[in-house]
C-alpha cells in the first residue's frame, strides 16, 4: 500500500490527468441512407431481416433493395462476394444480414460470427445491421439505439452519428460509457484492495468517463434538439463493455451500435464482434477505415 506522500502524489498526479482530459468540443453528422440491401438467405431470418430493413427504410427515407442468396450454400466466400458485389450495384449504404442468436458456429462462437458475417465486418463498407433474433416492432426498435462509446473519439462520433441516424423523429439515443473491468482492476491494484481504495477507483473511472465522452456528448444533445431525439449518456461498471450494451439494448428492445476499426488485429473489432455474440438485439456494426 502505498505511503501517505506516495498518495498525495498519486493523487496530484491523476488530478493532473483528470484536467488534461476535459471535453473538446465535437460536432456530429447524421449519415444520410438513401439505399438499403436486405439479403434474404432462404432461413427463418428472412423476415426479420426485411422488416428490419423497411423499417430503416422509413425511418431514415430511404428505400430497400434486395438479395436472395441461394440455399444451404457451403461457400462463404461467395456468399461475401454477392453480397459486396450487390452493395456496390446498388450503392447501399447500409446492409442488413441476418445472424441468428444461437447459431455461432461451434468451438469458434467466442470469437467468430460465421465466416460470412467475419468477412462482411472486415471488407464492407457500409455498415452491417445484423439481425439475431425475431424483433416484435421493428419500427421502435430501430427508434431507440443503444451506442457503446471508448477513449477513441473518432468511433465515438462514427457511432453516436449513426445512432442519431435511426433516433430522429422522435427516438431515443443512449450513450453508453463501459470501461472494461480490466481497467478497474489494474487502478485498484495500484492504488490497494481496501475498501477506501475501491470506492476512489470507481469514482475516479466515473470521473474520467464523465470527461472523456462529456464533448460527444454535448454535441448528441445539441443536435437531437434541432433533430427531435432525446439523448441520455450513463457510465455502467461491472461488465464487459459489449455484453452491457448488448443486455441494456435487449432489456429496453432496442438495438445497439458499435463502431470499430476494419483492422483484424483492432481492439475495437473485437468488442464489435463481441457486442454481437453477446446480443439477441440487432446489432449495427459500423466499420471505418481510420
């Protein structure tokens, strides 16, 4: 444990830190989703997939082409190529596929989504609304998204964008800031195990949380008040980022959003791809390049 002067520096230093980390101000962009590609596999999926999609559709005013991919097909890298190939024709700007909860693909359900959704998440650029369970009304589920938000601001912004996307008109956008419990562990390991020392590490992962979203933050209210979407911002502690947002989006039968970088070896990947297997709510992926 450390002694009383080691503490007093510990905490001018985080203090220090703390005021290093005061929100810069954000603008965000709403998208603008003009095509939407609903790809129909032949599975029980298919309507959800197509009422998510028209769904999206007026919600956002676009409108909803479809793909109808063969049956039972045992080469997921075409199955990919058609459906990259059918985004490009017809410039979609957002793709809906269906991922059926419970159907990950065996020893790799950890870690994989199925080789063709793996793939879609790495190469396609449009984002990927993935459907994994019936959804009771389409329309107010896509009204209420449920965004995970890091420390990486160029994601905050891409995801709160596409979450206001589906929440103007009378939606709700839920910023959620979940620092991953490891975080936790290594600060209570530095500053000791007891009580005191517990409580100082939440309210200071709090604190930090507070500071590092409250610029999106800002910028999501502002622009809900010209776009008619409420917008409400809570940090949860406890479990992993993606299974809170993925349970938070469930509970409120909503829908989550996650943006990540389209790089194999990206964290941020990892948690868009755990957010999904943790969820029987859609999922949209929102993949950038930066």
């Amino acid at each position: 444990m450390p002694d009383r002067q080691e503490s007093r520096d510990v905490d001018s230093s985080l203090g220090r830190f703390e005021a290093a980390l005061k929100a810069k101000p954000q603008e965000i962009a709403i998208p603008s989703l003009r095509r939407i590609l609903a790809v129909r596999d032949g599975s029980d999926q298919d309507d959800v997939v197509l009422g998510l999609a028209e769904a999206a559709a007026r919600r956002c005013g676009g409108a909803v082409a479809t793909l109808d991919q063969p049956q039972g097909t045992r080469d997921p890298n075409g199955a990919t190529a058609a459906i990259l190939t059918a985004r490009e024709r017809e410039a979609a700007d957002l793709v809906v596929v269906p991922a059926p909860f419970g159907d990950d693909y065996g020893r790799l359900r950890e870690e994989s989504l199925g080789v063709t959704v793996d793939m879609l998440l790495a190469e396609c650029p449009a984002p990927v609304l993935i459907a994994r369970a019936p959804v009771a009304d389409a329309d107010r589920t896509l009204a209420h998204p449920w965004v995970l938000i890091d420390l990486h601001p160029p994601l905050q912004i891409l995801a709160a964008a596409w979450g206001a996307a589906f929440a103007r008109g009378g939606g709700a956008l839920e910023l959620v800031a979940a620092p991953d419990p490891a975080l936790l562990d290594a600060i209570r390991l530095l500053l000791g195990d007891e009580d005191e020392g517990r409580k100082f590490s939440d309210d200071l992962v709090e604190r930090a949380g507070r500071r590092l979203s409250g610029g999106i933050v800002a910028a999501a209210q502002h622009l809900g008040e010209g776009e008619d979407f409420a917008v409400r911002f809570g940090i949860r502690v406890g479990d992993r980022p993606s299974r809170t947002v993925a349970t938070l989006a469930a509970e409120a039968a909503g829908f989550s959003v996650a943006a990540y970088v389209r790089r194999t070896d990206a964290p941020s990947l990892s948690i868009a791809r755990r957010c999904v297997l943790a969820s029987t709510a859609p999922v949209l992926a929102v993949g950038s390049d930066a």
